[in-house]
C-alpha cells in the first residue's frame, strides 16, 4: 500500500483547510456564500437600471411621474430586506452545523457565477408561497384539496393519530408537511436543495413569532406591474409559524399507547434525492408509507419511471399515491448551461403515457369523491371518468399583475392494491 504525505507549508493552511472539506460540505458552505451573494448580484442589477435611468434624455425625463425616480432607492430597500433574511438563513445553518457565529464570508472559495442568482430568488419566492399570508390562496389552491383527499382516504382518531405515516418529496419550505402534521399524521418532508433545506430550517426552526420577518419576495419583477410599489411591496413571514399550526392541532395531546411502538417522529424532514434515498436500493424503506403526497414534484424527474417505481416501493399495500401538479419537467433544456447529465436524460411524457407507467405498475387510479376540478378537462379521457380532476393553480406567482402562469394542474388518486 503506498501513502501520499502531503507536506504544507504555513502559507498553505488555508488551502488545506478547504482540501479537507469533503466535497458534500463544500457544497453547503457554497450554498451559504450564495445565499451571501444577493447582495452582489442585487447591487449589479440597481447599478443597470440606474445606468438606464442617467441615460434619459431631459425631454424623456420631464414625462415621467416624480415617483419614477425615487423607485430604484425602494427597490434597493425591498433587496436589503431580501439580503438580511438571507444572511439569517446562512448564519442559521452555519450555526447548527458548525457552531459559528454569523454567516461563513462569502469570498472563501471559487467565485460564484451570477447566474447562480436564480436560486436566491426561488427561496425567496418559495418562501413567499409557503409561508406568506399573501400566498395563502395559492397554497389553498394545491394543498387543500390534497389534504381533503388524505383525511378521505386515511381518517384520523385519536387511536391512529400520527401513526399513519405519509412522507411529502420535494417539500420546498415545507409548509405542506407541517400542515399535514397539523391533521394527524406522523410526517416527512423530503427536499433536496440545500437552499430549501436551509430556508426552512430556518423559518421552522428559529423565527419564533409570526410575522416578525419581511422579505420582498417579487421585488425582481418589473414587468407587467400594475401598481408601482406592488414589488417592493413586503410579506410579513411566517403567517403562523410551524410550532404555532402544530399546536392548533386537534390531535395534539392525542399520544395513542401505538405511538410508543412506532419509530418515526411526528414530523421531520430527510435531506437527499428522493430515488437515492428512498428507492428500491433502500429495504428498510420498502412498505413505509400509508400516503404519499407529490405536489408540484413529479416533473422534477429526468425520468419519471424511477418516481413512480419508487413510490411503489414506499406503498404499504393499500397505501395512498395523491398527486397535484403539472407536467413541465424540469430537466427538458438545459438553461442553466451547466453541464448537469440529467439533461441528457430527460424524457416528456403526456398523462396519457405517464398514466399507461402508472397502471402499468399496479396502481389503481381511484375517483375523488367530493373533489370537483377546476380546471379546463379538454383531452378526450373518456375512460378516465372522474379518476382524474384538472385544478386551476398558480406557482409563486407575483400579485396583481399583468400577466401570471395558471397551471391546469394534474389532480389524481392511485391506490397500490393490496393483492
Ligand atoms: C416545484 S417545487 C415544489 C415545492 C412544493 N412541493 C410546493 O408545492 O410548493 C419542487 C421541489 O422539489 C425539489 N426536488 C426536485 N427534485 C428532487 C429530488 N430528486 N429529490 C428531492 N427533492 C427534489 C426541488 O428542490 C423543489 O423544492
């Protein structure tokens, strides 16, 4: 066996330092730095739009409303909110996980491209839909009906309250697992982007009081707005926190004698890619779940063949597959220019082909009494019947505005037999 000393001199410290770094904590410590980075990004972006404004001529300028020039300080304003809540979230995780104090300093390492600006924005948005009065009519939209149909189909007493188990992969900010929590059952999130995972580690775990935070999740919105402040415009976060939608619980001071016996929490959350984690590789995992609950998640597979064999794999017999969502699939083209080899993986299946997989495994796609679609049903699913519904639904849209996405979003119900 040969060994490799490596000799470092005092000058190189640092450099060893961040060599011992594995490569998964590296990843973390750069999520923190672009957390770090709005700023940077944020400060690019006012610096061009103050560029565009100096570059006026008098006569353009003389039309323009007075506030017109007060809006890019606001704006500024509605970023430095943006960049504290951020920098919380950072300081946060470096605090769990390495006992520091504030934040890591951003310039520690490779240099973050701006592009990587995109992911600063969806937590921020995330945040918006899942934790925001203002976003409550959307969550309304795709997780009520997903939680009517679990208390249909799974009722809780107090002699099963949170032993039915139901796991909810790719929870974002992971309001839907608290609510759902909220009714009975013993819950786990799954999420695997360390932004989530970081900004709901922070919003459950460490914002104490309801609304004490503000961001402004839209404040990059520009086009298609109505009233002018509507950007800049703050959300007060969390609505309730998750502590205080936990204890409004019925079910909260129900400790059934079974839930002695049972060996998962009430609530939790498990970082890492749903298949890697939960896939057919993984036996103990194998007939875990009374319920899952994918919203807005199918299309986030290259292939979505491994999410439902997957699913399958997690189903007790008899067990529960709920689904909301659309299907954009997330791996289609590669935007980012990144290089990721799922892209070269992608395929797009219709819900004709995706509902072929579906059957095709076993399942029973069922009909959702008292479930009634919102949506536009214009394909030919004669066969299909009312097994399964169209919800008109929107993803962290921006409000009141000229223009925002409406999904006809794919509602159905399929059950894993228990023969
Ligand atoms: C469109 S978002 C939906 C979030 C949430 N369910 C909601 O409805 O607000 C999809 C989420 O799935 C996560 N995700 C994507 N692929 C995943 C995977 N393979 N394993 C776990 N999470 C994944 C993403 O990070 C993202 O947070």
């Amino acid at each position: 066996m040969s060994s490799f000393n490596i000799s470092i001199s005092k000058g190189d410290e640092e450099k060893a330092r961040k060599l011992a770094r594995s490569s998964e904590d590296q990843h973390w410590y750069d999520v923190m730095r672009t957390l770090l980075m709005y700023e940077d990004f944020s400060m690019e972006t006012l610096k061009r739009r103050q560029e565009h404004m100096n570059r006026l001529s008098e006569r353009q300028s003389s039309a323009l409303p007075p506030e017109f020039f007060t809006k890019l300080e606001k704006i500024g304003q509605g970023m430095k909110a943006n960049l504290e809540f951020l920098t919380e979230v950072a300081a946060f995780y470096n605090h769990c996980t390495n006992g520091a104090n504030g934040p890591p300093p951003k310039n520690d390492g490779v240099r973050i491209r701006s592009s990587e600006q995109h992911r600063n924005k969806a937590v921020l948005h995330s945040v918006g839909r899942e934790w925001s009065k203002t976003g409550e009519a959307e969550r309304n939209e795709a997780f009520l009906p997903m939680i009517e149909e679990l208390k249909r189909r799974l009722p809780v007493n107090k002699n099963n309250a949170y032993i039915q188990r139901v796991l909810v992969p790719g929870c974002g900010v992971a309001r839907l697992p608290v609510e759902v929590s909220a009714e009975g059952y013993a819950v786990e999130g799954n999420e695997y982007s360390a932004f989530m995972l970081m900004a709901s580690n922070y919003v459950m775990n460490c914002i104490e009081k309801a609304n004490s935070c503000r961001i402004c999740p839209w404040v990059d919105s520009v086009c298609n707005v109505i009233n002018t402040e509507d950007p800049y415009t703050p959300v007060s976060i969390p609505d309730r926190t998750a502590n205080d939608i936990v204890a409004a619980s019925p079910w909260i001071d129900c400790d059934a004698d079974e839930r002695a016996k049972v060996g998962y929490p009430r609530l939790g959350m498990a970082a890492g890619d749903f298949v890697e984690l939960y896939g057919e590789g993984n036996l103990d995992a194998k007939g875990s779940f009374d319920a899952i609950l994918t919203c807005f998640f199918i299309d986030t597979a290259p292939v979505v063949v491994d999410y439902v064999d997957t699913i399958w794999h997690l189903l007790k017999p008899g067990g529960v597959w709920i689904n909301l969502g659309p299907l954009l699939y997330h791996w289609t083209t590669d935007t980012d220019n990144n290089g990721d080899d799922r892209y070269d993986h992608s395929i797009e299946l219709s819900w004709e082909e995706l509902k072929y997989v579906v059957e095709g495994k076993g399942f029973q796609l069922q009909s959702q009494q008292g479930q009634k679609g919102s949506g536009s049903k214009d394909a030919d699913l004669a066969d299909d019947q009312d097994k399964v519904q169209f919800l008109n639904c929107s993803y962290s849209r921006p409000h009141n505005q000229l223009m925002w996405t409406q999904y006809n979003a794919l509602f159905f119900t399929a059950i894993k037999p228990t023969e």
